[in-house]
C-alpha cells in the first residue's frame, strides 16, 4: 500500500516522505526579518487587472458545464464586465442561468504552464442598468477597444459577474482562497508580474541580490543568489550554499506604490543590505 502524508503546503498530498524523494532546503542561519506578502485578494485582483482574456464557464440547458473563451474589463471593485451574444452558446447559457465562473491565468513563458498563475473568480451574473451600465460599458470598451464596432448589435448583451468565491494558484504548492468582501478590498499590486525587473536583476545586478540573501534573507553562507519573483512588497530569492539550495525572501521598507516605484524600493533595500552585511577582515 502507497504511504500517503501530507506536504508542508497544506492542499497536496504526495507518496512517500512528503518530499518526492529529495531532500529539504537547508534552514537560514540567522533570523530572517518577517516580510509581508500579497493576499489571496491582491493576488487575484493583480492576475485581473494583467490581461483582458478569461476562460469562462456557463451552464447549457441540459445542466453541463460549458467553456468558452471571452474578453473581459474589470471595474474599480474587481467585478469582471462581460460582453457576449446570444449567438454564442455561453450567451444564451448566462441569459437563462445566472451561474457562472472565470479563470483569469497569468501568461507562462516558461516550460510548465502549470507553474503559472491563475484566478478562478465564481458567482452569479447580472445586468447592469443605469450609472453601473454606463461605467461598465465605459470599462469594456477600453479595455477591449475592438468591442466598438459590434457594441450597439442586438444580440449582444453586458453583464456583471457578482464575485462570491475566490481560488488563487500561484503555481505548485502556492494557493489561497479569498471572500468576496477580501476580494473587492484588495488592490492589483502596480508592480504586477515584473518579469523585466526580475530579469535586470538577474542578469546585472547579481552582487546586490547575493549581499541581501547573506545580510537579511537568512543565509550568510550563500554563494549564488537569484531573484524569483518580485511584488509591492519584496523580492523571493533562491540561494545556492554549500549545504544545498533554498528559497528566502528580503522585504521592503515601505510598499511599492506606483509602478516605477520598484527600481527605488530595490536600491534601498542593497542599501540596507550593504549596511546589515559584517565587515570583511
């Protein structure tokens, strides 16, 4: 009989030992300074506001799900607007069944999709009348620009979805779940994925990354240091020691709150880093 334990993240089970047969990260050698992280909400709300492409999911009058891919807006609360004809069978599913879901995923350049993340944003549609209607009309068309020239056929329809359940995928082993009230709190992180300032980093600004896994990331003994990942928040960094690999995460001083606010947040944080780090000699 397989031996079935549960791994660290709570949501998997794995075969064996828990760990696929390798061993774990080395522990940090010093204290690592607590560094905030984005919620279930600001993750989801983030992925949203990164593209204008969702997989949606209706019913079809004989009770089967049916999937279809669609352009969508989102307004200040979240609330993904959507624009479908009658022509279309998830047009007609939504004008007869008010249930539906959408999955919002990130795009994956890398070889895994699966290590991608991805939204799924559950509830019930409604059409918008009045100031609302207005708004999101307003939303979608600049959001989706091509919806000008078919906005004012018949057989097309706008439509709110409610957000009542929230399941966030950072990718395997990272996932959340977040309420609707979370959801419509949370801000989209203007940092977003960040994949030019990661690959800057990695590529030119290697000697700062390493001083931050040795000085406030835990692991003095860190000879290479590569960033991960980078939000409003901090920056995920995998380090390579003589006892193994890890993954460790330095956090900034203040959150990010502008876009362009990154490069600053990073330079102060190789400051404090260069500051933390013992005297050579």
């Amino acid at each position: 009989m397989t031996d079935i334990t549960a791994s660290a993240t709570g949501d998997h089970q794995v075969a064996g030992d828990g760990r696929a047969g390798r061993p774990p990260p080395p522990p940090p050698l010093t204290q690592v300074p607590a560094s905030r992280r984005r919620t279930a909400g600001e993750e989801a709300r983030t992925l949203v506001a990164q593209t204008n492409v969702a997989t949606l999911a209706t019913l079809s009058d004989d009770g089967t799900p049916w999937a279809s891919l669609v352009s969508y807006a989102a307004l200040d609360d979240g609330s993904p607007v959507l624009f479908v004809s009658t022509l279309a069978e998830h047009g007609r599913n939504l004008d007869r069944d008010p249930r539906a879901s959408l999955v919002v995923a990130a795009a994956e350049r890398r070889k895994d999709p699966l290590a991608a993340g991805r939204v799924t944003l559950a509830g019930r549609v409604t059409r918008p009348s009045g100031e609302i209607e207005r708004v999101a009309r307003a939303a979608y068309l600049a959001s989706v620009p091509t919806a000008a020239m078919y906005a004012e056929f018949g057989d097309f329809s706008l439509y709110l979805l409610g957000v009542e359940r929230v399941r966030w995928v950072g990718g395997y082993g990272r996932m959340d779940s977040a309420d609707a009230e979370a959801y419509a709190n949370a801000e989209a992180d203007p940092v977003g994925e960040a994949r030019a300032a990661i690959t800057h980093l990695n590529d030119d600004h290697a000697d700062a990354l390493l001083i931050m896994a040795q000085a406030l990331g835990g692991y003095p003994d860190a000879e290479t240091a590569r960033c991960t990942a980078a939000d409003r928040y901090g920056l995920d960094l995998m380090v390579g020691t003589p006892r193994g690999s890890a993954p460790t995460r330095v956090g900034f001083a203040e959150p990010v709150t502008e876009p362009a606010g990154l490069r600053a947040a990073t330079v102060e944080l190789t400051r404090r880093a260069r500051a933390a780090a013992p005297v050579a000699g």
